[in-house]
C-alpha cells in the first residue's frame, strides 16, 4: 500500500515515490518572526510534522530531510525593530525561540534544517545572478526583477492564466516593471533599514527568492516535496516555481505540492471562549499542547478547519479516553505485535486522513481497554499498536498521571499525594470519617480520587474550555 498524496499541481492525489528513498525532501514555508504566531500559523507546522513523522517511520529516521525557513529580514520587522529601538536581530531572536518553544509543545519535532534568510544572501544573489544571466531576470532602478514572460508554464500551478493576472495587476504598476506581473527578486532598502551587498547596489531580497535559494542549498533542486498553506500558492509559490526552473533546474523544482486548507477563527461573542484566543501562545497557557495538535488535526489537512470551543473541548475529550485507557493498562508491557498492520496505518496513507486515523487509535483503545478488563493474552499487542499509531500521529507523549495530573504545581502535587495517602491510611485504619474529612479537603483542591486495586490515584479535572475563570 504506498502512501498517496494530493498533489496541488496535478490536481489528484497521486502515489508518493521520492526521487531517492534513502534521501527523501521535504521543505515547508516557515514564519516571518516579528511576533507570537497566530494558532492558524500552526495548522502547516502540526500537519507538516505529521507526514515528517510518517516520512521518517516509512524510509527510516535518517532518511528524511525536512528544512522550514525562517523570514528574519522583512519590513513588519525592521517597523517593531524601528518601534522598539533596537537591531532587528533582537526581534527576530525573541519571535523565532518563541516560535519554536511553540512547535515543540504542540509536539511538533524539530525540522531537520532552519534556514534564515540573513544567513542565506551569498545562495541568493548567486541565484539572481543565475537568473539575470540566462535573462529571466533583469535590473531597473536598483531592483532586480524577475521576468514572467520568460517561463512558460507561469500560472500552472495556481491555474491563473498570465494575462489574467496581468489584467488584476494593472493598477499602481511600478514603473520599472517590464510586465505588470514581474516581481521583485531583490530590491534596495530604505535609509537605516538592514541592507546586504550585491551586484545590483546594496539592498535585500525579495520574499519569494528566499525560499528557492534555501531550497538549492538546503536540500538541492529538485524537491520530493514542498508544502505550505493553501495561501501561498499564489503568488509565492507560483513564483517560487518560476524561479527555480529557469535559474538552471529545468527539468523539476518539487515533485508533489501540498497545501493545508484554513483555520477559521470561530465568531465566538463570549468573552470567555478560547475558540477565539487567536494566538498559539496564549492558547498554550490554559491547553495542553496535545490538545491543540489533536483539534488542528481533528479535520482533514485539506479540508477547512473550523477553530471553536467545541472542537477543543472534543479534543480535550478523545485525549483524556486515551490517557484513561493508557493509565488502566499502565501494567501491561507494551509487545508481541510488528507494530502497526497496514490496515491501522491505511488512513494515514491514504492523504494523510486524520479524522480516519484518529478513529483507529480509538478503536485500538477500546480494544485494549477490554483486553485489560478481562486480562486478555492480546492486550500487549493491543498496547504496542495504539501507542506506534499514537507515535506516527504525536500523540501520548506524556505519562498518563502527568497528563492528569499536569496543572498542579510542584509544591501542590506534594501536598495531594500527602493527603492521599493520609487518606488510604485511614481507609486501612477503618477510620472512614477521616477517610471522608481528607476526601473533602481534596475535593476542595479540586483534586479527583480514584481508589483502585493499586492504591489511589488521582488527577485534577479539566476546567471546560469557555467556562474559564
Ligand atoms: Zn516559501
């Protein structure tokens, strides 16, 4: 069963097969890091991650390289550099390690490569000057611009016809450009903003040659695949595409596109709701990072997503079914399966089907629940495959009591687990009105027991989403 993907250019989903399985390349968009991300910034990153997980499990770990650029010199961040008196590096440090303590607790693995485009400008104005030279690029007024009319196939992958785009740019054309649809490859900056050296006078580069440069030096043209959200494939990944062939690479610049649809923001009025709690960020203080990937998975990549109290409260749900069954069978030894049967990985493959995906680690749940309950041989294999898919997909990362008991503090945690055993001893001691008394201390705490065979546990309940204090 090979894994199928939805393949932007050719309109279908078509079978994966990289150029070479022992080197497979992927590159994704990354941010422009001028402040926190927007959650709907995560959608690519969570997705991405996932078929960076899939890639890794089907050609194996050191198979797969994954690069996501880093936008470190743009003007929204030379404005806050300008704004808050400082260099611009001082911005882009900040955002960029907010940025990735935000991935990574969103359980997204580090790429494998995080280009920045300040640290890419000799690829980049090597790669003009490619441009310029085979004439698909030429220099006006300081800028260097590409040529659309020297690519013939400038359009297919959007599926805009040139002169349409030609028509919709008419209005305020800058006088330097030979066609309306030219667009900038490199262009000077504004007195006191960062500026590098080039043939074409000091200045810097343009948006999307960023990304094509990164590309041939990071992983070599042409890619297996590139991927971003659904808004990029006009004009930035149109133009990406242009750039690459005619800069020497005429034979291919990525082999499959894929595009993750919308977040919508939910049009929540209550001033409570999280479902319009807009950055990652913030979101991140009250969620579990897990819960977040797992509501930004919860629809198919393609497919809008509809951003809601609901939709985290679900997510909230399906994970604490899960961490409820994994902490029931925290005594079973994971084993004595091959991990994974083509039937439980088949939704992934077909496209990357989460919702279909998130369904069979369910059912893998429910199986091993019942096999736990009446001691069935089978629970081992049960628990290997649920926590392999769960792996593939990021999920049950944590421990099952960390994950319940995860919104205590240190000093909290102590206090309950001294009550909690005051409170079994009491219970050995017959002494139920004691027994009752801490009880009541713990509800107070808003601490849930759980008496079981083992001793008992505990776990702090969950505040709903929406009804926050
Ligand atoms: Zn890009």
């Amino acid at each position: 069963m090979p894994l199928k993907l939805y393949d932007t250019m050719a309109r279908k989903k078509r079978p994966f097969i990289p150029a070479d399985p022992r080197r497979v390349t992927m590159y994704v968009c990354g941010p422009t890091v001028y402040n926190f991300s927007h959650v709907g910034n995560f959608r690519p990153v969570v997705v991405f991650d996932l078929l960076f997980r899939l890639l890794r499990r089907l050609y194996g770990e050191d198979a797969v390289l994954y690069a996501a650029n880093v936008t470190d010199v743009d003007d929204k961040i030379n404005a806050k550099a300008a704004e808050e008196g400082v260099e611009i590096s001082v911005i882009t440090e900040r955002y960029l390690a907010a940025y990735n303590a935000d991935a990574a607790a969103l359980g997204a693995l580090p790429p494998t490569a995080q280009p920045r485009a300040t640290q890419t400008m000799d690829a980049i104005t090597a790669m003009i000057g490619r441009l310029v030279q085979n004439g698909a690029a030429y220099a006006a007024e300081g800028h260097v611009l590409f040529n659309t009319q020297a690519f013939g196939d400038y359009g297919k992958l959007s599926g805009r016809p040139l002169d349409e785009m030609i028509a919709g740019a008419r209005v305020d054309v800058a006088p330097y450009k030979q066609n309306p649809a030219d667009f900038v490859l490199w262009k000077p900056s504004k007195p006191g903003e960062p500026e590098w050296p080039s043939p074409w006078g000091p200045g810097r580069p343009g948006w999307h040659i960023e990304c094509s440069a990164m590309i041939e030096q990071e992983l070599g043209l042409p890619i297996d695949i590139h991927g971003g959200g659904i808004d990029l494939v006009f004009p930035h990944h149109e133009n990406e595409l242009a750039q690459g062939m005619c800069a020497d690479h005429p034979e291919a610049y990525a082999r499959y596109w894929l595009h993750n649809g919308f977040l919508n923001m939910a049009d929540e009025k209550m001033s409570k709701s999280i479902g319009n709690v807009a950055l990652a960020h913030d979101l991140l203080k009250t969620q579990p990072g897990e819960v977040i990937r797992w509501a930004l998975l919860g629809a198919h990549y393609r497919q809008p997503l509809a951003w809601t109290d609901d939709a985290l409260n679900q997510a909230r749900n399906a994970l604490d079914h899960l961490y409820g069954v994994l902490g029931r069978a925290r005594h079973v030894e994971a084993g004595g399966s091959a991990a994974l049967a083509e039937e439980q990985l088949a939704p992934l493959m077909d496209d990357l089907n989460t919702p279909a995906a998130m369904a069979e680690l369910k059912r893998l749940a429910s199986d091993l629940d019942a096999a736990v309950r009446k001691g069935a041989p089978n629970a081992s294999a049960l628990k290997q495959d649920m926590m392999a898919l769960a792996g593939v997909m990021g999920f049950l990362q944590a421990e099952p009591q960390v994950w319940f008991q995860g919104g205590a503090d240190e000093g909290l945690k102590t206090q309950i687990d001294a009550l909690v055993a005051a409170r079994d001893a009491a219970r050995v001691a017959k002494d139920w009105s004691e027994a009752d008394r801490i009880r009541a201390e713990l509800t107070a705490l808003n601490v849930e027991v759980m008496d079981g065979p083992a001793g008992a546990t505990w776990r702090i309940p969950t505040l709903k989403t929406g009804e926050q204090a």
